[in-house]
C-alpha cells in the first residue's frame, strides 16, 4: 500500500488539535496529517449525551481525547464508511452508521475504505510514534450498535439532530441537520478546499464520471441548499458559513442564489 514513513519526521507531541466553536460544538482535528486525507470530527455537546459526528482515521485512538473534552456519554457516527471519517469508530462503545454502509465498516478492506489510495508516507507530517510505518495502517471494523435511516432523529437531550442521506461518495453516505442551530454537518459531501489544484490526482476517486451517481449528487447538494443552514461543520477545512456554502454548491451544479433565503 505505502513504503515506511521517513524517519526523519519527528514524533508528534499531540495529535488532535482542538478549537471550540458556536453552538457548544469542538472541533477535532489530527494536526499531523494532510487535512485532505483525514476528516475534521465535530463534538456537539447536549444535555444527557454528547454526539461525534466522524472519528478520523484511527492511527491514534481517538476516544481519549473526545471524552477528556466530552461531558456526557459519547455516541459517535462515521458520516460514510472511508478510512478518514470512520478509522476511528471501533474506539467508540456506542455507534452508528446509515444501513448501506453498515456491512463494510464490520469488515473493511484497504480497497473499500479507499485507504489503499490515500494512505502513504506524504500524509504524514509528523509521526504518532517511534517506528511508526504507515503501511501497517489497517481500518479496524467495528459492528455499528445503531443503523439509521433517512429522517432519524438522534435525542442527546436538549438538542434534535437529524440524519439525511445523501448516497454518492458512499451508499449510506450521511449529512446531520441541527435545525435549532441551523447547523448542518456535511462529512465529504461538502467541504470547501483552499488548494484544490493540489489534488488533481485523487479526483478520479473522489469524483465518479457515473452518471447516476453525479445525478444523486445533484440531487443531495439542492437538498442540503434548501435547508436554512447558518454554518456548515464539513468533513476537511472547518467551518463554512451559509453565503460561501451557497457559491460552492452554484459553482459546481449551477444552483441559482435564489435559493438563498
């Protein structure tokens, strides 16, 4: 898959990197990696449970480190079933993921959590630890405790937050939707890269010429474009605020700002 990470990269200190956000919601983010090629994780902090919405890649626990930060039991959910948003869901007691994805997170390979493409010696700025190889980088599965659907609700008290599926990237490819907060989480389905010239070699993967498949993506981004969204929490490069939210999504499928409203 990849040759040894150079030892002349150092160990890193600290892996996640915390920044707190609006609304009672933290950012995670493994500060040592390519931010392309591991997904942001956000805490959204509720009354009697506290929901982690992606779990990185995995090459250091990440449990940890979310319940230091944490102040009610955890559940975590993997937005879709990829190395880099899902690495780390085993870690977790209690998760979830939509059904369609369900099967290749208890038993993921390097070719279906896409790490066989993405994973090498480049990602890493720094190592987790002495020695570390990053071919020896296998997604551990892990059987989700909880399937969703379409429509689910996830009741962490005093907060409601909603899946939507939004197959593509993946078949249980998922966004969650906070309506109170007009907060809305995207994972991979929307994501706002500074550098996009630099990734030129991964768009054969990451953007399929099926046409089925761009027709749902079509599809997912009107959907997501409709909801009264204040803040987009996306799965690389932070936050995105609704009015650069709306020019990505017209960019790219030629949406009318119309729809801002």
């Amino acid at each position: 898959m990849c040759s040894a990470v150079s030892a002349e990269r150092p160990v890193a200190d600290c892996w996640y990197a915390i920044a707190a956000c609006d609304d009672n919601i933290v950012q995670l983010r493994e500060a040592w990696l390519d931010p392309f090629l591991t997904g942001d994780m956000w805490l959204v902090r509720g009354q009697n449970r506290d929901l982690l919405v992606d779990c990185g890649t995995g090459v250091v626990p990440p449990r940890p480190i979310v319940e230091a930060i944490a102040r009610n039991p955890v559940i975590a959910v993997a937005c879709n079933r990829w190395y880099d948003h899902a690495g780390g869901l085993h870690d977790f007691a209690e998760r979830g993921c939509h059904h369609d994805d369900a099967d290749l997170m208890v038993a993921p390979t390097a070719d279906s959590s896409v790490a066989s493409v993405y994973v090498s010696d480049e990602m890493f700025m720094a190592l987790p630890y002495e020695g570390y190889r990053a071919d020896s980088y296998r997604m551990v599965g892990a059987a989700p405790t909880i399937l969703f659907e379409d429509g689910d609700l996830i009741d962490l008290g005093d907060r409601q937050i909603e899946i939507i599926h939004v197959p593509g990237m993946t078949p249980g490819s998922i966004a969650l939707w906070e309506k109170a907060t007009g907060s809305l989480f995207t994972s991979d389905t929307l994501f706002d890269d500074p550098t996009p010239e630099l990734r030129a070699k991964y768009r054969p993967i990451s953007e399929s010429p099926d046409p089925q498949r761009g027709a749902m993506r079509v599809a997912n981004l009107k959907r997501l474009s409709a909801l009264p969204v204040k803040t987009v929490y996306a799965g690389h490069f932070g936050r995105i605020r609704r009015n650069r939210m709306l020019d990505l999504i017209s960019a790219e499928i030629g949406l009318s700002r119309s729809s801002d409203r």
